[in-house]
C-alpha cells in the first residue's frame, strides 16, 4: 500500500444486528467470498473497542467499500481463533464489504474521542436484577422498585383513557415449548446445524453453492426443486413444534389485556406460531410483523393465493415426514409458509396488509395526546422476550415509546436491557424506561400483582 493513499479508518455499524459481516473478493452481491468476520458480541461493544478495518475511501464504490491490502490479517489473531476462512489472505487480496446489507449499514468511521462536557447526573432508571434471591429488595419478577415504576407507568396511563401497545419476540413463546433456534450471540442451535447440513448436501448434489449461515439458508432459493424436501424438513419441524398450548405467561398477559380492555390494546409480534390468537387475543389485535404458519403460499408465486395450514395439513405434514406440498394452481411449484424470510422478493403480502392496516387505525382511533404534554400520545409499551441479534421488535417498541408514556422492557439478560437500539431517542435516564430483567412470567406476574390483577 502507498503511504499517500486514503485510509479511513472504520469500525462495524453501532446499530449492526447481525452475528457475522461477510468479505467478499469482487464488489458485486454475490461475489466470492473470502472471509467470514464474526461479532464476538451482541451488543456490540463501544466504537474504540471493535476491530477496525482500513478502508480505502477513494477506491470504494457507491454501494461496496473497498478495505486495504491486507488489512484483515488480524483477524485470524482474534482471541488465538480463526475466523471461517475459505482463501488465503493475504496482501493481494481484493477485500469488499458491501456498505448496507437488508437495510442496515455495515461499517461506519471510528467516532474521534472527544470532551464530555460536565453534566448533571440524570436518576438512574429502575433496573432489575433476581440472581440474589436474598437482597430483601428484590423479588422473583424483578426488584420491587422496578416492577412499582413499571406497574405505575401502566396503571396512570390506564386510568387517563390510554392504551397499551403489546410487542413480543421469541422469548415469550420458551416456556410454552417453542424452540428458540438461534441463541443471544447469533449462534444456531444443534437442530437447525442439522437441517442446514442436510440442505448443503443436497445443494452440492446439485453442483450448487453451500449456503454458509443462517441468513444464506433461509431465503426464497430453498424451496426451489433441487432443496425443495430439505426445506420443508426444517419447515416441518418448526410448523409441529410450534402446535403448543400457551404457557402462564400468557394467561398472565391477558390479565394486563383486560385490565386495558381489549379496545385499547394491540399486539406485535415478531413470532409466527400463532399463540397470541390462541391465547384468546382478537385477530384484529395482532399484527404479525413476518408472518405466520398458519398460512401458506405458492413459493413461485404463481398467483396471491393464501391457504390455510388446516388440520388435514397438518395431519399429512406429521405422518409424511418426506412429504412436500404443491401449489394447487401452478402444480409446479411447491407451497411454503406465508413467513417472511431473508431476501423475500416472494411473500404474498395480503394477509400482513390487512394487520398492518388493523394497527394503524388502532393507533388512529386510541391515541389522543397526554394531557398537559404537547405531542406525546397516550399509550404505553410493553416489550417481551425480543433479543438483539434481529432487533425489529426492539426497534419499534422504542420509537413507539418515544411518540407514548414510556417503554417497560422484560429480558432476563441484563445485557440486553441495558442496551439500547435507538440510543438517539434518549429514552434511558429519562425516567420513561423501565426494565426488568427477569423471564416473561415471573415479571408478568409481579406487575399484575402490583396492579392488583
């Protein structure tokens, strides 16, 4: 490299949700890849502790930035580890990384240290933490403090006329017997490396490339014929483990349901088992945010078609373990869950139309300004079980939160609730957050007893 040449020094995005950022050898989306860069952690640490990559500013392209010879070297130093390697590297190297993936962006510049300028300390909000059961403050669900503010937030809003906004991840459907595939860091469970190398293998029978993650296996190439048996086996799985019975936590949210009613109170989720609705939650209550099992489509798609996953579905999925639905239109391709997946130019949109209409008039209808507080809609947020690795869910509860009252946040990592998605809305430190760091029932239930429920 010369040493005139433009450096930009940078580091992987603050809001990256993803476990792994790919190095590819030519800057185009599918260009071979080179290297496979993990994320030790999710959150991600400060800017100045993450591993920089010299980009060179002048060579990269409008939608690739092109890094420095050799400047991924160090990877292979991380912690005595190597990284999934499948070409050397080295100072020949052509290095791109694509500057926004799925709609997030990849890397930005290292922030340049600057003076903090002295402040007031702001009141710390009200944190929980049930590892010591014998700290006389504390209780299962979450320290007494804490579950009182959360609980106070829920019952002022309740009796000013407003409204609760209901958003879950997967976490909320554990204790009802719903596998979670994919662990806090971005790892995959043992099931699903089990279906991925089935699917690889049948990719390679058909002279095609592996799929390496996550993200490269569940996209909309998987149900074409070559895959077509090793997606529904994983699909299969998923579809049956999901025919469970709601756990306590959530007869216990309904609780917060009727304490609101169910005219003010509406549910986002991030799942697509459908407990909700089993739960006794109104189908126009429940927005989806990707789908659900429930229903299916025609993965070409030959037409808009949506079928439901009934019980003689089922009862053939159960009994037919090499089974693969057809379309009943087209007759050609094979059906698929109507389940947003990575890169999903296929999902038929209808049925997540509709929710998503359902929610705004839900909005529209209940959410009149707070009194005396200019703006500020009169609703609170009530987040469960959502994780960081895909942050949709967290996202829009704390824009929700920032238009509303406030944002209680259930999470037994103390972790996760210490970070924050949008750290720019300033919701920490306001008085407006309150997490509580404890599994879904056990702080479920200690708000519905503060309440009285």
């Amino acid at each position: 490299m010369e040493p005139d040449e433009q450096v930009m020094v940078m580091v992987v995005h603050s809001a990256w949700p993803f476990n792994m950022l790919r190095v590819r050898r030519t800057p185009e989306p599918d260009g071979e890849v080179v290297a496979i860069v993990p994320m030790q952690q999710h959150p991600l640490p400060p800017a100045a502790e993450r591993y920089q990559w010299h980009v060179l500013e002048a060579e990269s392209t409008r939608d690739f930035w092109k890094l420095a010879p050799g400047s991924l070297r160090e990877v292979l130093g991380i912690d005595g580890e190597r990284t999934n390697w499948d070409k050397d590297y080295d100072e020949a190297t052509q290095g791109w990384v694509v500057r926004l993936y799925d709609g997030h962006q990849t890397l930005e510049p290292l922030p340049q240290p600057i003076a903090a300028a002295p402040t007031a300390a702001a009141e710390p909000d009200a944190a929980v933490a049930i590892e010591d059961d014998e700290r006389e403050d504390e209780e299962e669900g979450g320290s007494v403090g804490a579950v009182r503010s959360a609980a106070a937030l829920l019952n002022s809003v309740k009796h000013s006329g407003g409204s609760l906004l209901i958003l879950t991840g997967a976490g909320m459907s554990v204790s009802s017997g719903v596998p979670v595939f994919r662990g806090s860091d971005g790892s995959m469970s043992a099931d699903f490396l089990r279906f991925l190398g089935d699917y690889n293998a049948a990719r390679r029978r058909s002279g095609l490339a592996e799929a390496d993650d996550w993200f490269s296996f569940s996209v909309p190439a998987m149900f074409a014929k070559a895959t077509e048996k090793e997606a529904w086996a994983y699909w299969r799985w998923r579809t049956l483990r999901a025919l469970v019975t709601p756990a306590e936590d959530y007869r216990t949210l309904n609780k917060l349901v009727e304490f609101f009613g169910t005219e003010r109170t509406f549910v986002q989720s991030s799942n697509c088992d459908m407990l909700h609705e089993r739960a006794g939650m109104p189908a126009n209550r429940v927005h989806e945010i990707h789908g659900s099992l429930g229903r299916l489509q025609c993965a070409g798609p030959c037409c808009d078609a949506l079928h439901p996953a009934d019980d003689a579905f089922l009862e053939r999925l159960r009994a037919e373990p090499d089974w693969v639905p057809r379309c009943p239109h087209c007759q050609d391709h094979c059906l698929r869950p109507n389940v947003m997946i990575f890169g999903d130019g296929q999902l038929v949109e209808s049925a997540l139309d509709i929710q998503s209409q359902n929610l705004a008039a839900f909005q529209e209808a209940v959410g009149p300004t707070r009194r005396g507080s200019s703006g500020e809609q009169n609703w609170a947020v009530l987040e469960i079980g959502a994780g960081v690795v895909v942050s949709s869910i967290r996202r829009e509860a704390e824009l929700l939160a920032a238009q509303g009252a406030g944002l209680v946040r259930i999470n037994p990592s103390q972790e996760e609730c210490d970070s924050m998605q949008l750290p720019q809305l300033q919701l920490a430190g306001t008085g407006r957050y309150h997490p509580l760091v404890a599994r879904s029932n056990d702080a479920l239930s200690a708000l519905a007893n503060e309440l009285d429920l």
